[in-house]
C-alpha cells in the first residue's frame, strides 16, 4: 500500500506473481535515482547473459537459483545478495519456482526528467 511518497511491501515475496513457463515482474518502485522491480520465474525460466549501464543489486527472496556474475556462477538461495557494478555481464536460471527484487540506482545524470 502507498502512505504518501513512501511505499510499504510487507513482505515484498506475497506480491510476486507468476506464468506457466514465464517471468512475471512488478514495479514496486519508480523513483528518480532508483527502481525496484519484484520478479516471479517459474521453475526452469532465466535471463539470458547481459549487461546493465547503471548499478544494480539482485536479492533472492525465495527459491533456489544460479546468478551468473561476469564469467562464475553462484548458487543462490533465499536471502542471497548480490551487488552488480555497471557494465558486469550477469543472467539468472530459476531452479525452482523463484522470488527476486532488483533494484537499481540511477545517476543523477540519468534520471528521467519529471
């Protein structure tokens, strides 16, 4: 629920959502310098290999799953936490059915104009 600017999540997992064979993802935040997207994969979903432009942190809230960074892979599990610099080449395979929130950190040069 919103109280006035702020947004309250509690707990952030029970908002997830998810598709047969898919990922479903929720914008829980949408501020200038930072977003937060809540993310359900069913079992066997991923993200393929790619990179961001701006910092970033994956936290697995629920479920079992690998989180590529650069050239290793991490096993993962709920409570993981995992910083991303710009730029690092990262991906996530679902091995179960799996609960994520990133957030990501806009620069002050990269913020939408409002």
């Amino acid at each position: 629920f919103q109280l006035g600017a702020m947004a309250l999540y509690s707990p952030p997992w029970r908002e997830a959502e998810f598709a047969d064979e898919g990922i479903v993802s929720k914008t829980l935040v949408e501020e200038p310098f930072s977003k937060v997207i809540l993310f359900g994969f069913a079992k066997g979903q991923s993200l393929s290999e790619h990179t961001a432009s701006m910092p970033a942190i994956i936290h697995i809230l629920s479920g079992p799953a690998k989180v590529l960074l650069g050239d290793t892979w991490h096993d993962a599990g709920p409570g993981s936490w995992f910083f991303m610099p710009p730029g690092l080449n990262h991906a996530i395979q679902a091995e179960d059915d799996v609960v994520m929130l990133l957030t990501m950190f806009r620069s002050w040069e990269a913020a939408p104009a409002e």
